[in-house]
C-alpha cells in the first residue's frame, strides 16, 4: 500500500571510474518530465482539467521526483484535493456512491498518501489535520466495491504516516480516534483492507504510549481484544497468511503489558494455541516465533474461546 520514495543506500558502490556525463538527451527527457509534472499540477485548479489531472499524477506519482513538496507548495493545489474529497461527503449516507466517483476521489486520496510518505511534507500534512477529511470514509459500512476502495485507499494514507514510527503521528492518531475506525475495518472490510487496517493498529501498539492508551482501560482493551479474536475465528475458515501475521503481532505486543498479558490468559482465542494454523504458518517462521512467544508470555492461565468483559475489567481497570 505504501509509496514512499526509494532512500538512498548508506553503502557505496565499489569505484569503478568516471561515471560518463549525462546525455543532452537525458537532461532534455527529465526538463521534459518536471515540466509535464508541473503542468499537471496547475490542471488541478481547473475543474475542466482536474480529473485528467488526477489519473495522470495518481499513475505517474512515483516516477515524479519531489512530487509531494510540489503538490504542497504549489498554490490552491491542496484546497482542490480536498474539494474532491469533500464533495462526495453527500454520496456516503445514504450509500450512493458510484464507481466512477469513487475512482476519482481515489486518484485524489492517492496524491495525498504521497503527501503523507515524504519525509519534507508529512508533518505539515499532520498539522493541518488533513487526515480528518478520511475519517467519514472509514466510518462507512457499505460493502460495495465503490466503498471499499475508498476505504482501502483512505487507509493506505494512515498506512503511510504510521509506517515511519513517528510518535507525533501516534500521538494525533490516537487524539483523533483512529483506533475505533480502523476496528470497524477491521470487523467488515475486505481481506486486504482489513490487513492495512490492522497494520495500522499493529504500528499504534508498537509505540510504548499507543500500548498504554489501549491498555488504560477494560473497554479499550475488550473493544481490540474481541475483534482480533473474531478475526482468528474466520481464519480458521479462509486463511489469510498476512493478516495473520499482523493480528499474531498485535497480540504479541498486547503481551508485553504486564495486565494486558494477564488479561489475555483468559481471552486470547483457542486456535492460536491448538495448531490450527499450523499449515498456515508452515513457510512463515517470523510469525510462527510471534506466535511461539505470544504463548510463552500469557502461559499459566487457563484458555478459554469467548471473551468476557469481566474477565479483565479487574486488571486493566475502568
């Protein structure tokens, strides 16, 4: 899901000589190329031109070299993304949102994923809050295609702030209510929006103050704890590798809060313990050790396959 730029490698090719000059016609190709970006980018303030404007960036965005500084600096270039998101705000409830709007305001979300992966431009674009205009899509609960892909695009913007283990990124994401969205995702989505989103509630407990904030209260910790485990159970019927990984990894750090892991004796789901996914796993040994120490950690308490408030409301405290 993510885009973030290629980093440079810290380690240097051997020397090998002179590398050759560059060609006129190399320099001439890349004049070429910034051009056509920019000009692509002014399109966005005309509404004849923007939805052109917004495929041809959207296809194009990884092989424009600084696209994201230029599409935040560039004036009226961010209000205009924006517009295109806010503008199908009426098509969400009732649900009538079509394929082809959808589309659109993907192409749009998708230079905003590109925004949010740039090392000059992420914090900016946390600032101004613009992850905000994505929450109404995760909250939506239709199944339909045009829906979902606007869930899993939204997501992929989170996906991208959380995938560079920023605390401030943390910090707002949980002042913002990001977990209960991406729970709902998580208990209706599609496999692969239900993986990015539990991907991003992964990388919030790996953070020491998202592990705390999940695990300051029975309800947080009961509202994560049932629908990690009702996922486990529709695995059991149609496996999913990475999803997998990602919920045994959740459960993992879950296990490194001393009342969580406590809790997690009572509730944690059978099938995680009785080989059941086994086969799954077979060819995945970085998640079978997970899953290994996941056990070693909440062994000594007895197992049980159905979650119980009660269960840990006298650890985790109200």
């Amino acid at each position: 899901m993510s885009n973030l730029l290629p980093t440079l490698s810290i380690n240097a090719p051997p020397f090998v000589g002179p590398s050759p000059p560059s060609s006129a016609a190399t320099v001439a190709a890349q004049d070429r190329k910034i051009a056509s970006a920019e000009q692509l980018v002014l399109d966005l303030c005309d509404p004849d031109l923007r939805e052109n404007a917004l495929l041809d960036l959207s296809k194009k965005r990884e092989i424009f070299q600084d696209l994201a500084p230029l599409l935040w600096n560039s004036f009226g270039t961010i209000a205009a993304l924006l517009q295109e998101i806010v503008s199908i705000y009426p098509a969400l409830s009732p649900p009538t949102l079509t394929p082809g709007a959808s589309n659109r305001v993907c192409n749009a979300l998708a230079l905003l994923q590109c925004v949010a992966s740039h090392s000059e431009t992420r914090i900016l674009f946390l600032n101004a809050h613009i992850p905000l205009y994505l929450y109404p899509f995760l909250n939506t609960t239709s199944k339909t295609r045009p829906f979902e892909y606007l869930r899993l695009t939204s997501l992929g913007v989170i996906g991208a702030l959380v995938k560079v283990d920023d605390p401030e990124v943390i910090s707002f994401l949980l002042q913002t209510e990001i977990i209960p969205l991406c729970l709902r995702t998580m208990e209706m989505g599609s496999e692969l929006s239900k993986t990015v989103a539990t991907f991003i509630v992964q990388k919030i407990l790996l953070d020491d103050v998202g592990l705390r904030y999940i695990c300051a209260t029975a309800e947080r910790f009961f509202a994560v704890g049932t629908v990690l485990a009702n996922m486990v159970v529709s695995l059991a019927e149609q496996p999913s590798t990475r999803l997998l990984k990602h919920i045994i990894r959740c459960y993992l750090r879950l296990s490194e809060n001393p009342r969580a892991c406590e809790a997690l004796q009572n509730c944690i789901p059978e099938m995680l313990k009785d080989g059941t996914f086994n086969n799954c796993l077979r060819d995945d040994v970085a998640t079978r050790r997970w899953l290994q120490q996941l056990l070693h950690n909440i062994s000594g308490g007895s197992l049980v396959s159905t979650l119980q408030p009660a269960g840990f409301e006298h650890i985790l405290g109200s």
